[in-house]
C-alpha cells in the first residue's frame, strides 16, 4: 500500500513557509530547493553525494530524455530512478520550455510543438498528451503540464492568447495523466507580469485542479525587481493547501526573496552550472576561485561550510586544479554550491519554523554585504 502523495504546511511566518510534501518514494522537506539532473546525472556528482547535501529530489528535463536515450528506452530498462541510481523523488519539466529555447525548426499549433532535435535534427512532436506520455515512462514522482510561454518583455496580447492556449493545454494534461495515485500532476501559471493575466490563469487552473501549482514564465528576462512585483501578488492567487512551486529559479537571493513570498519549491541549473565555471556561492557572496588572489591561499573557500571541497581542501588547491581543467574541480566545487545551496534551505525551513524568518533574511543579506575574506 503505497502513501498518496499530499502536502502539509508546519507552519507559516509572515508569507514564508515550511511543510512536507509526503510521496511514495519519501518526503520533500519545504521550502525545498531541487538540483538540476537534466541528462539523468547531476553533472560531476554522484546520486549518492547529491543526497549527502540534503537535497530530497531532483529535477530532470523531458526534452533532453525524449530525445537521448528516449523516454521508452529509459521505461524498457526500469525507469528513471533505477536508470541514474536516484531512488528519491524526481520531478520531471513538460519539455515545453527547452523546446522553445533549445530546438530548431519549431512549429507551435493549437495540438502542440513539432520541432527538430538540437543533437542530431530528427524530428518530433510534444503536446500535453505526449508530454505525460513521456513522463509517465520515466515514472516520474512529480509530473509538470505541458504548457508555453513567451519571452519577456511581451505585448499583453500575445501573453494572454499564449496563456489561454496553456489553461486548453492545462487541461489536456490533466485528461491524459489520468488517475496515478503516488503520482502528483502540478499545473503551471502564466500570464507574464500582468496582474490579471496571472489571476485568470490562476482561476483556470484552479477549476481543473491540481496537485500542485507552479509560477511559471518567470526568470526568463524580465529581472528580479519585475520578478518580485509579479511574485507580490502571484503565489497568494493559488490555492493555500497545495505546493506552490517556482520554475527555473534561481540566484541564492532570489530563492530567500521568493520565499519570503510564500513560494515552496525551486529549481535551477546555478549552483551546479556555476561549479563548473569556477564560480562558487558562500555565505558571503560569490567568489571566483580563478581569481590569482586564491593561489597562494592555505584558507578553505568557506571556514564554516562542512562541504568536502571545505573541509579537505585550500583554495589555493582549488585555485590549482581549476586552472589546470582537471575534474576534480567540478566535482568539489558543485558539491559545496549544492551543500550551500541546501543549508540555505535548511536555515530557512529552521527560520520559519522558529517564527524568525525576518532575522534570518537580515542576516543572509547582512553577511553577503560584508563580501569575500579579506585576502592574505
Ligand atoms: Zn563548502
């Protein structure tokens, strides 16, 4: 007898959060924030590490798995879990964003996108029907509808109409995910940065009903200050006892900003991207561990992060194979933007928790301001 999926706030402060969302495959402590597993890895970490820095579930991309090693080859060999060794939660994205930002040849119609890969130009189709098609192949825990959103700034006009064909899509999403208990489908809200747009999707989507309700269509170029406006007003449109989850975000400040708006879970590609790039998030801001002020520095990148790339290793060791491309560089660094990224979550779940979210928000922004250590 497997547990529903459900969702149950601990307690509130101000318009921030904490809670659990409970599922078969084990609980998501909330305000969760979710690592990018886009090709079935979290690139440089193993599964096993990325648990270790207290992440509870992972995101992985639709598009990027349809089209290599496709969703059925994945099915035919157990699913997405036993596949990548991540027996968690995952929450798999419709596939409609990377669509529009990755493929070529798009063509969008009132059934879906026709598009040609960007790895090797074969062609294929989404719509909400094929999307939980694929989603469910992947066995996917958390399942996104396929919808559709236009670059800002736009014209109110093509936001709208791009919105209302999302709501039809909403719907054909939920007709075809069907009855998956265990298994949860989140609706996704659009509407740009107009008010009633976003109330109107909101509207729609509660009608259909779901399990969930993602922000969606922000951080796509509209800024954080524009972000926040839409975020003011945005989560409290969507219904108190479900997640409310926002896509694709985001910055260490933009997270604590987005909670503090009453958001519950993110996404996004920084932390382990940024590994890769040599750019590493503390407590005290960010620090470029290519920089030559690091070379000679004996000093760990943060004395009181607990993270391995902390604990074993100088920044001058950093600093070192960094340079000199070797992989252990990506590895240590995403590993300790990962950790620092889920201590942050932790420090707000606590915050919140303990009725001092406001302190704990002086403190991030106060600690940030100070800046790097100074250098030897
Ligand atoms: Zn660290």
């Amino acid at each position: 007898m497997s547990t529903p999926f459900s969702f149950s706030l601990a307690a509130t402060d101000g318009r921030a959060r904490t809670g659990v969302i409970d599922t078969p495959r084990g609980q998501i402590r909330t305000p969760a924030f979710m690592p990018v597993g886009t090709a079935a890895t979290v690139k440089a970490m193993l599964p096993e590490s990325v648990a270790a820095t207290g992440a509870d579930i992972l995101l992985g991309n639709t598009y990027h798995l349809m089209l290599r090693p496709t969703a059925e080859r994945i099915d035919r060999l157990g699913g997405l879990h036993k596949f990548m060794n991540w027996d968690k939660p995952i929450l798999t994205d419709s596939g409609g964003f990377q669509v529009m930002s990755l493929a070529s040849l798009r063509k969008l119609t009132e059934e879906g996108v026709t598009f040609a890969s960007h790895v090797d130009g074969s062609k294929h189709m989404l719509s909400p029907e094929r999307s939980m098609e694929i989603q469910k192949l992947l066995g996917s825990d958390i399942v996104m509808c396929f919808d559709e959103c236009p670059a800002l700034p736009a014209e109110d006009s093509v936001v709208a109409a791009s919105m209302r064909m999302s709501m039809r899509w909403a719907q054909r999403s939920r007709d075809a995910f069907g009855d998956r208990p265990g298994h949860a489908l989140f609706g996704i809200q659009q509407g740009g940065v107009n008010q009633d747009l976003r109330g109107e999707s909101a509207e729609a989507l509660t009608k259909i009903g779901f399990d969930g309700y993602a922000v969606g269509g922000l951080a796509v170029g509209e800024g954080q200050e524009a972000m926040f406006g839409v975020l003011d007003y945005a989560p409290d449109m969507l219904p108190q006892d479900k997640p409310r989850y926002l896509m694709g975000v985001g910055k260490p400040d933009d997270i604590v900003g987005a909670v503090a708006r009453g958001i519950d879970m993110m996404d996004c590609v920084l932390p382990s991207r940024s590994g890769r790039t040599g750019q590493v998030f503390t407590r005290h801001g960010v620090v470029n561990i290519k920089n030559a002020r690091h070379a000679d520095d004996p000093r760990p990148l943060d004395e009181d992060c607990s993270c391995p790339a902390c604990r074993n290793y100088s920044r001058a060791y950093l600093h070192h194979v960094f340079r000199s491309q070797e992989m252990i560089s990506g590895m240590l660094l995403t590993w300790h933007n990962l950790h620092y990224y889920q201590e942050l979550m932790q420090g707000m779940r606590d915050a919140i928790a303990a009725q001092r979210f406001d302190d704990f928000v002086t403190v991030f922004h106060g600690l940030r301001a100070e800046g790097d250590i100074e250098r030897l």
